[in-house]
C-alpha cells in the first residue's frame, strides 16, 4: 500500500515528507475478534515516519469500520500532501 501512495504522490512532484494528514479507516482485525489493531497500524507507520530518514510525522485519524470496498481489505488510507518549499 505505501508504494501505490508514494507512486501517486510522485506524480506531483511530492513525496512522504509532503504528507501532513492521514485518514486510516482500519477494519477490526478477524484474528483479533474483530478489535482494532491500532498498535500494528502504529509499527507500520513508524517504518516509514519519525524515521532518521524521514523525521515527518502527519496528524493521524484512525477509525474502525466495518468493512472496505475492496475484498479482504483492513487497511485503506487517505493521505493529504502539501509541498513546503
């Protein structure tokens, strides 16, 4: 999922450190019975934000949904991108 993101922010010219707003709309984990798996979604982000790399850390908002439009999907993402400089 990070790199259909990172191809759709470089087609402006932007990367992840222009991102400073995700919407993560997170399915309850099945595994899991059904609870939300915020501290998952949370190492993932940490791989990619906060990083040496990348000091960048967007607002988040995560909320639980039922279920996503595609098949099988616990995770979708929304993420807002401004360039800075």
């Amino acid at each position: 999922m990070i790199h259909q993101i990172q191809e759709a922010l470089q087609v402006h010219h932007l990367t992840l450190h222009d991102i400073v707003l995700m919407h993560v709309f997170l399915v309850g984990d099945p595994a899991n019975r059904n609870a939300l798996d915020f501290a998952g979604f949370t190492r993932g982000y940490k791989k990619f934000f906060d990083t040496a790399e990348n000091p960048n850390m967007p607002a988040r908002v995560a909320i639980q949904v039922v279920s996503l439009p595609a098949p099988g999907a616990l995770v979708e993402i929304e993420v807002v991108a401004a360039k800075t400089h």
